[in-house]
C-alpha cells in the first residue's frame, strides 16, 4: 500500500506539472519515475501470486492450470 501510496503521489505531482505547462522533459522524467515505481509493484504481486497461489496449486496437484495462467498473467504485464 505504501508504494501505491507513493505512485498517486506521483501522478498527482505529474498532473500539477501539466497545468502548471512545466517543461515537456521535466514531466516525462517524472512519468518514467512513476512507470518504474508501478514495476516494482506488478513485481511485488507476481511474487506473491506465485509464493502464494501458484505454490498452494502446485502442491494440491493443480500446477499445470495454476503456471498456465501465470504465464498469461506475465505476458499481460510485460506487454503494457
């Protein structure tokens, strides 16, 4: 939650950028910022689905099912 916290804070940042009409670089410095900090949290859920969900499916004899969807759940995120 804290670094969901942090990323509104930084996409309110952005939009106060955009009206105020800063410099183009300045708010793309700042939404590359921002594009990272929501990585690191598509990464911090990965990895609990997969310590969580997927682990509990493998152990219960449901993995095939439980790695085809993370497979899919991958491809979602590092499409963008």
């Amino acid at each position: 939650m804290a670094r969901l916290k942090r990323v509104e804070g930084q996409i309110k940042g952005i939009m106060r950028m955009v009206e105020e009409g800063r410099y183009c670089p300045d708010i793309l410095q700042q939404v590359s910022a921002m594009t990272g900090a929501m990585d690191e949290v598509s990464l911090i859920l990965l990895r609990s689905h997969i310590t969580g969900c997927v682990k509990d499916a493998i152990e219960q004899d449901q993995g095939e099912e439980a790695i085809d969807d993370l497979i899919t759940v991958v491809r979602k995120v590092i499409r963008r």
